[in-house]
C-alpha cells in the first residue's frame, strides 16, 4: 500500500464535507495519537485519532455510503 499523506486526507474530507453538507475535518496531534476527525469546528469528534490509514478509510466509508 502507498503512503497516506496529509494532503489526500485533507482533500477526502473535502469531498466527504461536500457530499454529505457537514463541517468535516481532519486533524493531526502524533503525541496525542494521530489523526481524528471532527465536526463542528472540533468541537465533536467524528472518529477518534488513529493512524492515517485508519482515518482514510474512515472517510472512505461515509463517502461510498453517501452513494447510496
């Protein structure tokens, strides 16, 4: 598997906030775990720190499900 950087994170929640008209974004804190994903300017947190491959396929998930 390739490299998941920050920009591709950063645009796929781009792409989910659009799809699904919520204030989506990512975040990362490395002492505090990795990247989480919030909504509500932070203040609600979406999915929990992980790794960034975790939260790609997070953000994957609700995009494919917005297909639907």
């Amino acid at each position: 598997m390739a490299r998941v950087t920050s920009k591709e994170l950063e645009e796929l929640a781009q792409r989910v906030a659009s799809a699904t008209g919520l204030d989506i974004e990512v975040n990362n804190a490395p002492h505090y775990g990795g990247w989480q994903t919030t909504i509500n300017k932070g203040s609600t947190v979406v999915n929990h720190r992980g790794t960034p491959k975790e939260c790609k396929s997070f953000l994957g998930g609700v995009l494919f499900a917005t297909n639907y």
